[in-house]
C-alpha cells in the first residue's frame, strides 16, 4: 500500500526595495511582478497571495497604477491577496514598542481601505 502525502503551498513574496536595487528599480520589478499576480489571479493560475505582511508594496504599486485599485481590491476584499497588518516589515534592532504599534495601526488602517487586513504575520 502506497501512502500518499499531500503538501500545501502559499504563493508569496518577500518584498524588500533598497537592499539590491535602488528604489526606482525595484519599483519597476515589484509593478511587473505584481502585474503578474494579478493576471494569474484573473486567469485562475492561481488563487491566493499571500504579500508579506506589509502593506507598503501595495500602497506604492497603486501610487504607481491607480487604474488596478479596484482590481487590487477586489482580491483583497475576497481574502485572496492577503495584505498587512504592517506597514513595512520590522527590524528587531532598530523597532520601539511605539514603532510597531504605530505601524500595525496604520497598516491595519489602509488594509481595511483595501478590503481586509490580515491578522497574521
């Protein structure tokens, strides 16, 4: 008797701007890549996203295209691009108690602008 084993897999990212490329070029990579996740979304390639706990990548993509906020947040609102609670990710050096309530609040804030924040990170 063969076992079979099942594996779950959360398509996400890691979204770091300034640590390889400057801000502009990371920009342009994270508005393709993000371009993708939505077209995979509206070809049923996929269906969930999971965008690193932080808010900051969306926040900058639709200052980028404004013209995919309702499609942004339409898979937001439906809890397949799960976004937040963060604004940003956190540095365990460098974060007060205050910063990190200060950046939950706010990510949670303009997920909820979106549709949803999550609540796990």
């Amino acid at each position: 008797m063969t076992e079979q084993l099942t594996a779950d897999c959360i398509h996400h990212t890691h979204w770091d701007p300034y640590w390889w490329f400057t801000p502009q070029e990371s920009n342009v990579v994270f508005c393709y890549n993000m371009r993708e996740m939505l077209r995979a979304f509206e070809a049923g390639e996929i269906e969930d996203f999971f965008l690193d706990g932080q808010t900051t990548a969306t926040y900058e993509y639709l200052q980028t295209h404004p013209e995919d906020t309702e499609k942004v947040s339409k898979w937001v609102k439906n809890g397949q691009l799960a976004i937040g609670p963060f604004v940003s990710q956190l540095d365990i050096y460098l974060s007060s108690a205050e910063s990190v309530i200060n950046s939950l609040r706010v990510g949670i804030k303009y997920g909820k602008s979106l549709g949803k924040a999550i609540w796990v990170a």
